[in-house]
C-alpha cells in the first residue's frame, strides 16, 4: 500500500506549479474582479428602483427520480491475479424529505446539533428505523448540505446505541449506526457506498422484516482474535444505515450473531 | 492583520494546495488555475465572515475547490472543449505525463484520493469536507486505490 501511496505523490509532484508571475496575475484578477462586481453592484441597486423586475420562473426538470428504478447497492467486484478479491458499492438513491426543513449546515467548520429519533422525523417528515436494542436515540448531526437553500443530503450518528459503558483502561463493545441520504438536489449522481479492501469478504444477510439485502463485512482475520471490528450497510427506503460494530472477547459466531439479531430488529 | 493583509497570506500560504487539488481532478493546467482564481475570488468575498482558524480556512478551501472543479467540467463550455480534446487525445497525452498515468482514476475519486494520500486527511475530515458520508468516501478510496493499484502495476511492468 505504501508503494502506491509513493506512486501517486510522485505523479502529483510532476505537476509544474503556478510561477510568480501566474500568481501575480491570478492574484490581480480576483481583485479586479471584485472591484468591478461592487460597482456593478452599487449601480444595479441605484436605478433598481425605477425598474419593474419580472420574475421569470424557470422550470427545472429534474431528471426522473432514480430511485424507482435502482432501491439498493450496485456492487462491483474485482478478482486479482492473486486469486484475492474486493468489492465496492455505489448506490443512487434519492430520498423525499422535507426539502425546507429547518436544519443548519454542517461541514467541517462547524458542528452539528443534537436530535431524538423522533425530533428528526418530524423535521425532515421522514421514517427512521429503529431496534429494541437502542437504549438512547440521540442522533448526532454529522452533514447536512443545502444547495439554493434546499436540503440537499445530511447523515447523522446515533453512538453508542446500546449505552455500553466503558471500564477505565479496558476495551468494551461499541456499537454506533449511521443514516444519511441524499435528495434530488444533490449535485452527484453517486450518493453513498462503501469498498472493501482485497481478501475482504462481503456477507450479504437478507432482512425478511424489510424485505432488503444487508451487507456485512468483518476485519476478523483469525478466528481467536480478541477484537472483531464488522460494518454492515443496507438501504432501506431510500436512507443509508450503516452500522459500525466494534466487538471485545467474542467468537466469531457470537459476534455474527449478535450483529445479525440487531439488523432483523430493525423496524418503523 | 486586516482582511487584505489576511487574504495576501493565505493566498500565498494555499494557493498550490488548491492548484495541485484542481489539477488533480481536471488534470489540465489551464482549468486548475481557473479553479485556482474561483476559489480565492469566493475566499475575497467571504474573507470577513470566514473568523475561523487557518486549518480550517483551508479545509473550507479544499470544499470550494472541490465543488468548482466538479463545476468546470460540467459546464457547456467545457463539454466542447472536451470534444476538440478528444479529437487530437493521442496529442494531449504526450503532452502532459501526468493526465496519462492518472486520468484512468475515476472522477468521483480522485478529490478523496487526493485529500487522503497527498493531504493525509483521515475518512471522516474528508467526508466532512465533500459533504459525502464516510461510507461514500471509503467506497470512492477504495474505488479509487484499486483503479491506481492497476496503473500502478502497469508502470510497473513497464519498467
């Protein structure tokens, strides 16, 4: 992994970066360009007054929902020379939401607010799933991205969701579940997925109570390992839930089956 | 430091991360300084807003950049310079190295790619600066590590 990691910083330092004098002029240009924008700005709104402004409403047609078409995961797998091979998964859902909801921005310069499952589904007039196994459901915003003011995509965590407490200086299990989605205003036509690295294998586990296929990936490569790490990823009505499952001094077998009791009790 | 002042720096200190970025995903010379200019012109605008640390203005910058290069290549007039470009491609290839060894990565991969390797950002900062889920970024490194995985071991071979 290393090597390519090589191999693609040296194609990147092939690059010939801006001279002096192409900053220079960039630099002038983003000056200049301001400098004329608040003019033309101070014009526009001098004699804005003595012009009637027609508002043309423009008919955006969006694209045919892709959602109807395609509800789960496109998966590509790769076989390698060495008989190992990986996966990754795209998906192109898009959900309804409250396009106008009232949540802020969130990215990497600020944080997100804090919301019960049901506080969520009132202001973004969705369904969330939920388990018996969830002792606290407070979702953490994580992203949430508008375009003209429209909601856009968002995702959120609910951590810790069995409450597990931890003991100082020890490992404990942790359990997390993330949903996101993305809506027709997104500006990509790709909106989630995950990958695998080679020599991964993916599990796929069908949920009868959604009627949807889960897809279980575990980084347990001995069977006595202490620690198991397994993310399992599913689409169901459109949203992304993806849950992290961090497992301490289990068998394989009791880790899967615990992951797997969690994922059949999801409901409305 | 006033506004101007702030501008001049961090122009000066980011500007080649933003160009390298762009370039990386447009892999054209010309579109990246554009991008270059987009970028700064909206840092300009915003600069008295923007009361965040320096790590974070360039985080906001990557975010930008990012969102004009996905710009620039969508737009019509790009689209008919790309049919001229395909037209005379075996040119642009020998011209420019390094379109030819990374042009293969997909598109959509090629901004995490770049903040993972070349920016050493972890899953979760880059899904927060392309607004994507950590899930869609690790599916567009991993996407992304396997299409240079195969270049790589072509040039490999090659040598």
């Amino acid at each position: 992994m290393k090597k390519i990691d090589e191999f693609y910083k040296t194609e990147l330092d092939k690059i010939d970066y801006l001279s002096v004098e192409e900053e220079e002029i960039i630099h002038n240009n983003i000056k200049d360009k301001y400098r004329k924008n608040q003019k033309l700005k101070k014009t526009v709104l001098g004699i804005s007054t003595f012009l009637l402004v027609c508002l043309v409403g423009i008919g955006i047609t969006y694209a045919e929902e892709i959602s109807d078409l395609i509800k789960t995961f496109k998966l590509t797998t790769t076989t390698h020379d060495n008989g190992n091979t990986s996966t990754y998964a795209e998906s192109y859902v898009r959900k309804e939401v409250n396009y106008d909801a009232d949540l802020p921005e969130v990215d990497s310069t600020n944080d997100g607010g804090e919301y019960s499952i049901q506080e969520l589904e009132e202001i973004l007039d969705i369904k969330i799933l939920k388990s018996d196994y969830f002792k606290n459901d407070t979702l953490k915003q994580e992203i949430t991205v508008k375009n003209d003011g429209k909601i856009a995509g968002a995702s959120f965590v609910l951590k810790n969701f069995m409450n597990i407490k931890k003991e100082k200086n020890s490992v404990s299990d942790r359990y997390d579940m993330i949903i996101g989605f993305s809506t027709k205003y997104a500006s990509d036509d790709v909106h989630g997925g995950w990958g695998t690295g080679q020599g991964l294998k993916v599990e796929e586990y069908y949920l009868k109570n959604l009627k949807t296929t889960s897809y279980i990936l575990s980084s347990k490569s001995e069977q006595n390992s202490p620690l198991g790490i397994y993310h399992a990823y599913l689409i169901h009505d459109n949203m992304h839930y993806t849950f992290e499952f961090f497992c301490t001094f289990k068998t394989v077998e009791e880790e899967k089956e615990l992951i797997k009791n969690i994922l059949d009790s999801l409901h409305y | 430091m006033d506004d101007n002042d702030r501008f001049e720096r961090l122009f000066s200190t980011y500007n080649k991360d933003i160009f390298r970025l762009a370039y990386s995903y447009v892999l054209n010379r010309h579109d990246a300084e554009d991008i270059v200019q987009r970028t700064f012109y909206k840092l300009y605008k915003h600069i008295k807003k923007l009361s965040i640390p320096d790590a974070e203005i360039k985080k906001w910058l990557f975010r930008v950049a990012s969102n004009e290069s996905k710009d620039i290549l969508k737009s019509p007039s790009h689209k008919n310079l790309k049919i001229s470009f395909d037209e005379t491609k075996e040119v642009v290839q020998n011209d420019d190295d390094f379109t030819s060894s990374l042009g293969d990565v997909s598109k959509n991969c090629r901004i995490a790619l770049y903040l993972y390797y070349y920016e050493g950002y972890n899953i979760k900062e880059i899904a927060k600066i392309i607004r994507k889920s950590e899930s869609a970024v690790k599916m567009r490194l991993s996407r992304g590590k396997e299409e240079l995985k195969m270049k790589w071991r072509d040039e490999n071979e090659k040598d």
